[in-house]
C-alpha cells in the first residue's frame, strides 16, 4: 500500500524530523474525519467543512462577519439546488454524481473479506496508532479498554493531539467521537492479544 496517513505525516511523527520544526514552524494541524458512525445514514464529513470554514472565517473577519457570510453562502446553495431541481424536472434521466464519500458508504458490498479486514487493519496498526494520538490526552487512554497494546505514538508533534481541537466544543466533540468511532470499528482485529486474525474470524 502506498500513501497511508503515518506517510502522509511522517514530518510530524518521525522524532529526527519532529526536531527540525522550529517553534515558528506548524501551529496547527486539524482533522476532518470520513466516518460513518454505526446506525447514522451518513458521515459528518460535510458538516466538519462547514464548522472549519466557519471557524477559519470568524478567527479572520470575527464572529458576527463569519455568521452572516455563512448566511449568505447557505442562501446561495439552496438558489443553486433549486435552480437544479427545475432542471432535473425536464431531465428526469439525466445522470447524477454523489460526494465520492456518500457513493462509498452506500456501498452494500464490502470488497473485503472479514479475514482480509483484519489483516489490513494490522498493516495499518500505526495508522490507527496515530488516529488515537490526535485523540488526545485523556481521550486516547480511553480506548485501551478496548485494544489492548494500542498505545498512541511517542515522540510525535504536539500539533498531532489537538487535531480536534479547533471550532466549539461541540465540533470537537463531534470529531473526537469520529476518531473514537474508527478506532472502535476495528477494536477486535488490532487487539493481538485475541490471536492471530484468521483465529479472530473462526472465533466469531
């Protein structure tokens, strides 16, 4: 596999390049999770665009000046989505593309097996090592009741355990129960304490 999320961030986690980021180097790092949470009928992933805008514009212009280009920006989108629900009156056949993240959930096949789930939830351990470093503090350590020997990264950059931390409380909230959520989806395979995965899936 190539690209996964350690590769992507290994200037943040790799302690010899962790030391030549300077103190005015990266203040921050936020997360936006691609998480369907069990029973929810999709993921939050447009919501958390919405709450960064909101939170980048109102650090910028301030909260009032946010709020109503927020407004503005929402009354824009409906005009648009009516403009094309008259059009799609005449073109009732005419093809529609969905948010590649609302075609992927919809999915009702996996493309892999259970046994292939695990083996590839175990190549990814650090992946899922370092989603429970951006979990932060207190929140990481409450995922060891249910993978045992998962520990959040060492020596990573403190930016990594405040990914949530940005918008209100509410907002980061809702994005540390998304990594929580992720973390609790593969729980059973990242636990090695369980065996091997193929004694995992026979088990169940």
């Amino acid at each position: 596999l190539r690209n996964i999320l350690t590769q992507w961030l290994d200037f943040l986690i790799d302690p010899r390049l962790v030391e030549n980021i300077n103190d005015d180097g990266i203040q921050q790092l936020i997360v936006l999770p691609l998480e369907k949470r069990p029973g929810a009928n999709e993921t939050l992933f447009e919501k958390h665009i919405d709450n960064l805008r909101h939170h980048l514009l109102s650090k910028r212009y301030g909260m009032d000046a946010s709020n109503e280009m927020m407004r503005l920006a929402q009354e824009r989108k409906l005009e648009k989505e009516e403009i094309l629900r008259r059009k799609m009156k005449d073109k009732p056949k005419l093809e529609t593309h969905l948010h590649s993240s609302t075609k992927f959930y919809n999915s009702t096949k996996s493309i892999l097996t259970k046994l292939g789930e695990c083996c590839l939830a175990r190549y990814l351990t650090d992946d899922y090592r370092l989603i429970q470093s951006m979990l932060g503090g207190d929140e990481a350590s409450k995922t060891d009741f249910a993978i045992a020997g998962l520990d959040p990264l060492d020596d990573a950059h403190p930016v990594i355990q405040k990914a949530c931390v940005w918008g209100n409380e509410e907002q980061m909230q809702s994005c540390r129960d998304d990594l929580m959520s992720i973390l609790m989806r593969r729980a059973k395979y990242l636990n090695e304490s369980k065996g091997s995965c193929s004694a995992i899936i026979n088990a169940e």
